[in-house]
C-alpha cells in the first residue's frame, strides 16, 4: 500500500494508520522499545530482554525472524523501519514515522487556541502503551519510567495551552485544559485553583465546590493527606468570592472582550462567536447580538448548519434582551435560520440506526460534533482517525467510503486540498448505491457531494479547467436522477465553485437553479 508515512500512536491502546500492524505481539513490543529508545540495540541485549526463558541462539534466533516480520509488515517505499546490522538493531534514520508523544511535545512551541488544543487531546490518547506490561516483564523499570516522562510533557503541554487560552479570553477552552491537567495531576492545588476560578467566573459556584470535594478526596484516598489550614482557607475564601454579585463577573467579562478585540483581532474575526459569549456574560446585549449573527454568518460560508441555527438563537435572544425592535432585526436572524433548515440533513426515520460495529458510529459522531461546533480544522484529526480505524479494522464498503467523505469535507475546510482531493478520490462514483445506514445518504447523493467538494479543491489547487468538468459531471449525474435533494445540492457546489472563481455571470442562474431544486419535493425525468 502507498503511503508517505507511518503514523504510530503510543500514548493509549497502540495503534498503527495506515498500514496494519504486525502479526505478533512480542514485534510489536520490540518496535515500541527501539522507537522509543531511538537509538541501536545490541542483539544480544534484545534477544535477553524479550526472550528470556529461550536464552542463547534460540532468543537471538526468534529476534531474527521478528525483525524479518517488522520490516516485511511496515515496509513503506521500499524503506523498512528497522535496520539490522551484525551486532546490533536500531530504528532506520530515512523511514518515514510520525509519533504522537513528539507530536504533542512539539505543541510546546505552537501558540495556545483551540486547534492545538484539539491536537493536543487527539495525540494524548491516554497511558504510554497500555496493555503491553506483561511484554515489558524485564524492562519494568523503564516503562515505569518513559510512562513518568509522557505524563510530565503531556501536563507541560496542557497548562501552557491552558494558560494562553485564559490569557487571550478563551475561558471555555481554558477551562478545557484545565481539567485535561487536572486529570494527569489531581493532587496539584495550583491546578484546582484555577478550575474553581474559571467556574466562579461563568457563575457555577455549586460546580466549583464539588470539585473543591473531589479534590480533597483524592488527597485523603490517594496520599493519605488532608488539606492543610492555610491551604484550606485559601480554597474557601476562594468560594466566598464566588458569592459576590454578578458586577464584578460582568466587569471581568468585559475586560476579556476588550482584551481579545486588542490582542487576538484575527481570532474574533475567524470566530467571532468567543467574543460574542464574553459580550453576553457581561451583559452588552446590542453589540453581542450583532457579534452572534456575524458568527452564524461566517458558520453558513464554512457550511457549519447546526452552528448557523444556534448561534441565530442566541443572536434572537441578545436582541429581545436588549429590547431592540424586531423589525430591525428579525428579518435577518430569520433568513439565516431559513438557509439553515434548507440544507439541513433531515433525521431519517425510515433507516433505523445501525449496530455501532467495532466503534465506527461512536467516532463518526465525535467526528460530527466536533464538525457542528468547534469547525473542520479541529473534525480534521478525527476524521483521519476514522479512515484509519476502518483501514484496521474490518469494515463494510460504505464505513470506508464515508470515512474518505468525512476526510475529504474536514480537510478541505482546513485548506489541506491536496489531502481532500486524494481522500474524495479513493470513494467510488456509484449513482446507484442503496442509502448508507448513518444518514441515509444515497448513492447518487453520494456522488454528487464527492464530485463537488473535488471540484472546490481542483479549483483551489489551480486546476480551473479539472474543476469545471467535476462539476459538470455533479451535476449530469443529478439530473440522470429523480430526486430533487441530489439536483439541490449539485447545484449548490456549482454555484459555490463559480463564487471562488468570481464567475458572477455564471453564479445568478445556478444559484437560482440550487434554490428552485430545494423547493420541489420530487423531479420527473
């Protein structure tokens, strides 16, 4: 299989995307070690470690034929991930490997925002090789020891994220950290104090104290500790503040906006919804309203449709609050929700939900929530992760082929087009295909999504000409149908390619065409 690398996740149940893994586990072990270690091995200290109760030629012997399996299994281009010399074995310098714990150490030097916060828990999938102790007998110790190193980074790279998202008005996303960090060190009171701070903030001082409880708990249960005095009335006087009158919440909120407009100007205008909450918390409802809508319009350009229809909800209710006419504003919020239920993918009543086989349907609805409401450029490693679930796993065709689809949408919304436009290539063009069991989507709906969103990254690849015959083919396939949602959403992606190519001539009629589509129950042919 063609690939340009292997991506190795240790930190977690280890697993490998996209190739398979080896066979064996005791291989799997031994690349673990020597990637870890990143340095070469004496056979003969390997061949102790792993095979021990073989000892001598028949260890050395069982080494060879596992180091044959590893580099047969994960060859990629004609490279093979170990080299094997005479006396000793160590990872090879020119093979192509992305691991997760470098990856997350490497966000040490990215700045704090919710992308890399998104990374951050997408690489930090748990403890360092877990359910490989019992491969690790003789090498306890060390284990013990790089699962200790994981854990300290992992927390580096959580409070740095933390911090800079708190510093930049991102309290949601701070507090998100902050628990990250809480949970790899639950005893620290640094940490506790500022989730209790957060919480008394957003006014959930019930929340705090619970926190305040378990976090005591964990002292007496996990240390046999308690709460020293002066620590304890720190923590309490802490809460007494959280009693205060919402003034001093609304002047923090305040200051938070007005902090990000000054520093973060280019984070309010890609999400402006941030801004729009901290208006809200401090009860400026006028400027917040117009804060929402801009961010539900900016959600309908992206085509975030469960984000269009919420936030014109809290854009609806900032206005009633601020007690601003409705016929300033009503028509607005009304045309935006409007779009929103247009293209909106209705529950499919006559397909009950399928069995969640192996997990798929947990991770495409992670995929799909962080796709509503964090946007593509954080649904973009989940939907990679489940194209490399279904490529380990055993899957039906239609799991794989969505999986590709989910990758080919996220990454062309990242402006990764190259990953969308191979991702869209590897799903079949089959019109005729019976609905897949998730949402009910048909073959020809199918193709046409998949024909439209390559010709959107043909064309911001600089291939007009490829574009336009994507585009053609979207939609020769719709109208060989007999189904008005498929012709809608053809036409939408044709309108929408002429909109990046500023064809204005070609724009009006298509558009007109998508919205006269949208509105007939059923075609005729």
């Amino acid at each position: 299989m063609h690939s340009d690398k292997l991506r190795l996740h240790l930190l977690g149940e280890p697993r490998f995307s996209p190739l398979a893994p080896p066979a064996y586990r005791k291989a799997r072990a031994l690349l673990f070690f020597l990637v870890i270690e990143n340095r070469p091995q004496t056979r003969d200290f390997l061949a102790a470690r792993f095979w021990p109760a073989l000892g001598g030629e028949p260890a050395r012997a069982k080494l060879r034929r596992m180091v044959y399996h590893i580099n047969h299994s994960l060859d990629l281009n004609g490279v093979s991930p170990l080299l094997a010399e005479r006396q000793q074995v160590g990872l090879h310098a020119q093979y192509p490997l992305q691991i997760d714990w470098l990856e997350l150490r490497q966000l040490l030097k990215q700045p704090a925002n919710r992308h890399n916060l998104h990374c951050a828990e997408q690489w930090f999938g748990g403890e360092l090789l877990s359910g490989y102790d019992e491969e690790f007998q003789l090498l306890e110790d060390w284990l013990a020891h790089q699962r200790q190193l994981c854990r300290e980074q992992a927390l580096a790279v959580f409070k740095h994220l933390a911090a800079g998202l708190q510093r930049g008005g991102d309290w949601i996303g701070a507090e998100q950290a902050w628990q990250r960090c809480a949970e790899l060190s639950p005893w620290d009171a640094d940490i506790r104090r500022q989730l209790m701070q957060l919480q008394l903030l957003d006014g959930r001082r019930a929340e705090a104290a619970i926190g305040l409880d378990y976090y005591q708990k964990r002292l007496r249960d996990d240390l046999g500790v308690e709460l020293d005095g002066a620590g304890k009335q720190d923590f309490l006087a802490l809460l007494d503040n959280g009693r205060s009158d919402s003034g001093e919440q609304d002047r923090l909120h305040a200051e938070a906006a007005t902090a990000m407009c000054e520093h973060f100007p280019e984070s309010v205008r890609q999400r402006p919804e941030m801004l729009a909450w901290h208006l809200t918390r401090s009860g400026q409802h006028q400027t917040a309203a117009r804060v929402w809508l801009d961010a539900a319009r900016r959600s309908a350009e992206r085509w975030e449709i469960a984000l269009v229809q919420r936030y014109c909800q809290e854009a609806r209710q900032n206005f009633l609050s601020a007690g601003t006419e409705e016929m300033l504003w009503q028509g607005e919020v009304e045309r935006l929700e409007q779009l929103a239920a247009t293209f909106a993918q209705p529950a499919a009543e006559s397909h009950p939900a399928p069995p969640d086989k192996d997990g798929f349907l947990q991770r495409f609805i992670a995929w799909a929530g962080a796709d509503a409401f964090q946007g593509q450029v954080a649904s973009l490693p989940l939907a990679r992760e489940l194209v490399d679930f279904c490529l380990n796993h055993e899957h039906e065709d239609w799991q794989l082929h969505r999986a590709y689809w989910l990758l080919g949408h996220s990454a062309f919304f990242a402006g990764e087009f190259t990953e969308s436009l191979a991702a869209l290539n590897r799903i079949p063009i089959r019109p005729f295909d019976p609905p897949d069991p998730v949402q009910s989507l048909g073959g020809s709906q199918i193709a046409a999504i998949t024909l439209g969103q390559s010709a959107w990254s043909l064309h911001f690849l600089g291939e007009d000409h490829a574009a336009d015959n994507h585009a053609a083919m979207a939609l020769a396939l719709a109208q060989a149908g007999n189904d008005a949602p498929t012709l809608s959403l053809a036409w939408f992606f044709s309108a929408n390619l002429r909109r990046w190519q500023r064809n204005w001539s070609q724009l009006l009629p298509e558009a007109e065409a998508m919205l006269a589509a949208a509105q007939q129950p059923t075609l005729h042919a």
